[in-house]
C-alpha cells in the first residue's frame, strides 16, 4: 500500500506539529506518530522556552549565554538566526491559544519569567511547570482544524525510502535522495509505504538508550538511525545531556524535577544537609548542567550514597503549590511533601545534543530530507544544551525548514513521485524466540549507563564498543529473519544509536561540555574546535 502526500512528518512533538501548520498551507500533509499523538518528549518538558521577552535583557545576552555554554562548538549565525526569532515563536504560540504564565504589574499583565542554568536574565517563558503539555494541547487543536492534515498514530516509521530501495545505486556525484518512509501499522502488524516529496524527521531524543533517563519510553533515537542508514551525516553524539535532577523514587517513573526548581532557589545538599555546589562553580545551582551533573555523580562517587537532595523548603508553601503544581501533585503522590521536605534527585540521561547534520534552514545531506527538534545537529547547541533553549529551537527550526522545504517543494510540485515495491517478507519466519529482544533491550542501557555515562574513559569506552559490536551483529541478523515488530525495531534503532554515541566519544581525545573522558580530561581547542562527523558506507559511496 503506497500512501502519497505532498509533505511527511515522521514524529508529533512540538517541531513536526510547528512545521505541519505551515507546510498544510501549500499541499497535503501525513504525520506519522508511534504513539497517541500526545505521547512525546514535548509532552513532559516542564521548564518553558528560552525567548528575550523583557527590556532588562537582549538579544546579545541570550546570545553570550548560547555561545558560552556551547563550549566552542555552536555555530554563531545559527544561534542568532534562532534567538533573535525567539519572540516571533513565543508570539506564533500565543495566536494558537497556548496560555502562558503571568504576573500582572499594576493594569498591565506580563510574563511571568523564570531563570535556569547558565542564564543570565530571566528569559524563560513557561506555562506553570507543564510548558510542554500546553504547547501540545494548543498544537494539537489548531492541527485539527486543517482538514488537509492527517495524523496516522500507532505508526512506526521502519527506514527512510531512497534509491536504494529502488534496486538501483546512486551515480558518481549523485546525491541520496528521500522520498519518504517504510512505515509499521503497529495495530494491524502491516508495512505501509508512506511517499512524499518533502520528509521532515522530528523524532524527538534517544534516551532510552540509557538505563535512567527523564524521556518517555518512546524516545529510541529512531530518526537519528534512520537517517544514519540511509547515509545522513550524523554529527556530535558524544555530547549527551544528563539532566542533573531526575526524581530519585522507584514508583516515580523517570519523573524529572525541572531546572527551574534550582531557577527558583532551589538548593543541592548531601544527606548529612551539607551543601556542595559552592566547591565547583561559583554560580552554585545555577551553573549549566554539564557541570551541576558532574557535580552530583562526584558526589554520589565519593560518599557512595545511592542520590542527593534539592531542597526547596525555605520557600513559601502556596508559591512552590502555584509555580510546580505538576512537580508538587507527583510528589505528593508519592508520599513526598516538598513544601517540608527534601527532594531526593539523581543524574538521568534527557537531550541528545548531536543528532543529524543539519544546515541552518534544517536540511540534512539527504535531498529532500529535513530534520528538526532533538533528532537534529542544528549547530544550536554545540556541547551543551542551555536550559529552555530546546523548545525555542524546535519552534525556530519549524519556521525555517518550512520556508526552506516550501521552496523545494514548489520545484517539484508537478513531478510525480516514484513507485516503491512493496515491504517484502519473503524469507522471513516467526523463530519464537523473541526472549532476545527483551534482554538486549535491557543489556544495552545498562551497559551505556555504566561505560559511556557522565564521565568516562579510553578503556570503558572500548569496552562498550567491543560488547556493542557483538549485540548489534546479532540484533540485526534476528532483524532480517523475523517479523517486523515495533519492540525489534526500537532495539534496532538502539544498538545503532549507542554504537554511533562510542563511536563518536572514542573520536573525541578531549574533554568538553557534556563528553568528559579521564584519559584527556582538558579541552584542547587546538585540535578539537570541530564537529565529530559519522556517515555509513552508504552516505560514503
């Protein structure tokens, strides 16, 4: 079954819903989503975006603060291609009905900005401590109202659709172009061929990849590994953010106790109530969360303690209820009252900084291929994410790479798109012995939390490449004998996420923002002011 379209979305966050709303405004449009359309990494950001909203800050400050916790590798023009779109997209929102916190001064009503890491001004626009969640709802509805836009939930996107697929090899100097997606009906277990002349990836992260990470269960790195198949380059995997405050609590799900809590006055202390942040960075809890992260798992190391706490209890009670209500019911369910009591956190796996190398309107290396969000190497970022500035460059890049893909696509408006054979499964049986999926599922986080974690070193790291080498042979031999199904091809995607994650740390012989390894524990911007760029052998050829 071939199912066309003049534009296809393979992920519902906050970047693909953006960018659906102005691509639906010259053709049709299919968004493919794994889950129910409100299950993305969107869904649970607490914190807010990142958007010079007050005369006290600039453009300028936001810029410094980009460039400064970047470490070295962010690309000027791109940060301030996005910073300075920063109040057209806080605006764009606001038109779709998304409702953002505010303080009202005298008649006038303004937003109610916090302050996180690495921040010099309070710039983050938020809607209480359920940003995210609110984006969506409005994102949602106003995708709704576009007849020409439809959203396929429960779809799994399998591997991007190129010449390969077509029998054929690319020509001497051709470039690999996409023309859509293989795609998993994961209700009915039925490959669809999904087409189109413009395919936007907004998969989200890959924190899942990782045993303790803040992202939903969906977040397997898919597009990163697609794209990788298929011959994108991928660039700067090494840097993984690990969120410093994951709640610490077996029922708590990967619950994540947001930035803005330390934004807010929140403190960092040890069991015994002793502070620490004083004896790594004189911005204390506010330091960017590279080094607040490092500064815990130190911690964690020395005293052998299984978290450390966040302390909030010197704020008032009905503040902490109004500003972290989402944050303040959770933990109440858990029998947790942070108005009194200590928030035991840990260090958890959240954003992936690296991704698929994009230019600065969001296309990749692929023609026709564009990806925005977490799944992207924007240059935005660099070595290390600063707080809120996730959600700002999601929206930002949505407005690029339409404008950019609208442009291409009215080039190839009248031609017609090529006819893909259908999945085939020939050759392929049900070897009942599906008992492989759930334990390399389990193997591989493990074994990336223990070897390529917050710090790291020449001799884990080999040994994960080493351990991950004989996983992935054998995940894709099970692959290409068995029944496609939505858990292998997660595990699929995984292994080769982890294996490009080592791969690009191994590359590094320096320490710099998020990739800290104790065999070059200093930056050398001599040698290492540069991407870390992976292709396969077919972006190769």
């Amino acid at each position: 079954m071939q199912i066309e379209s003049d534009f296809l979305i393979i992920g519902s966050g906050i970047a693909g819903l953006s960018y659906a709303l102005e691509v639906a405004k010259y053709g049709s449009v299919n968004i493919i989503t794994k889950k129910e359309d409100t299950e993305a990494t969107t869904n649970y950001a607490q914190g807010g975006i990142a958007a010079v909203s007050s005369k006290e800050d600039s453009f300028e400050a936001h810029i410094e603060d980009t460039l400064k916790g970047g470490a070295g590798l962010c690309n000027p023009e791109v940060v301030a291609k996005v910073v300075e779109a920063g109040p057209r997209c806080i605006q764009r929102l606001k038109e779709i009905g998304v409702q953002f916190s505010t303080r009202h001064r005298g008649l006038k009503s303004r937003f109610d900005l916090g302050i996180e890491g690495g921040h010099s001004h309070k710039r983050v626009v938020h809607a209480a401590d359920f940003t995210g969640r609110e984006i969506e709802k409005g994102l949602l509805a106003a995708i709704a109202a576009r007849p020409n836009i439809k959203v396929y939930e429960n779809h799994l996107a399998i591997d991007l659709l190129t010449q390969h697929q077509l029998g054929g090899k690319r020509k001497a100097g051709e470039k690999t172009r996409c023309w859509g997606a293989y795609v998993l009906d994961t209700r009915i277990e039925e490959v669809k061929t999904f087409t189109s002349k413009i395919t936007l990836l907004a998969t989200g992260g890959a924190g899942r990849v990782y045993s303790h990470t803040t992202n939903p269960e969906i977040a397997t790195g898919d597009g990163i590994a697609m794209a990788y198949r298929a011959g994108a380059a991928i660039a700067n995997m090494e840097f993984v953010q690990f969120h410093p405050t994951m709640l610490y609590h077996p029922e708590a799900n990967s619950f994540l106790i947001s930035e803005a809590v330390r934004g807010e006055g929140g403190k960092l202390r040890l069991k015994d109530g002793k502070f620490f942040m004083q004896h790594y960075d004189p911005r204390r809890e506010l330091a960017s969360r590279d080094v607040v992260a490092r500064a815990i798992d130190a911690e964690l190391k020395r005293g052998g303690d299984p978290c450390v706490f966040l302390d909030i209890t010197h704020l008032p009670p009905d503040f902490i209820k109004e500003r972290f209500p989402r944050i303040y019911q959770r933990c109440s369910e858990l029998n947790l009252d942070i108005t009194g009591e200590w928030i035991p956190v840990v260090p958890a796996a959240h954003y992936i900084c690296g991704g698929v190398r994009t230019d600065s309107d969001g296309q990749s290396s692929i023609e026709n291929l564009w990806a925005i969000g977490e799944v992207a190497s924007t240059g935005m970022h660099g070595a290390n994410r600063l707080a809120s500035n996730s959600l700002l460059e999601a929206v930002a890049f949505a407005e690029f790479a339409s404008q950019d893909s609208i442009r291409k696509f009215k080039q190839l408006e009248d031609k017609s798109l090529p006819r893909f054979p259908d999945w085939s499964s020939s050759g392929v049986f049900d070897q009942k012995e599906w008992v492989i999926v759930f334990h390399d599922r389990q193997e591989i986080p493990q074994l990336m939390w223990d070897y390529v974690g917050i710090v790291r070193s020449n001799y884990r790291l080999d040994k994960a490449r080493e351990r991950l080498g004989i996983l992935s042979r054998d995940i894709e031999a099970f692959y290409r004998k068995n029944p496609v199904r939505s858990d292998l091809i997660e595990l699929r995607n995984i292994a080769t996420v982890a294996e490009l994650i080592v791969k690009s740390a191994r590359m590094r012989r320096e320490s710099r923002g998020l990739h800290f390894n104790l065999d070059y524990p200093e930056r050398d911007d001599r040698k290492w002011l540069k991407e870390t760029l992976v292709v396969s052998p077919e972006g190769e050829e």
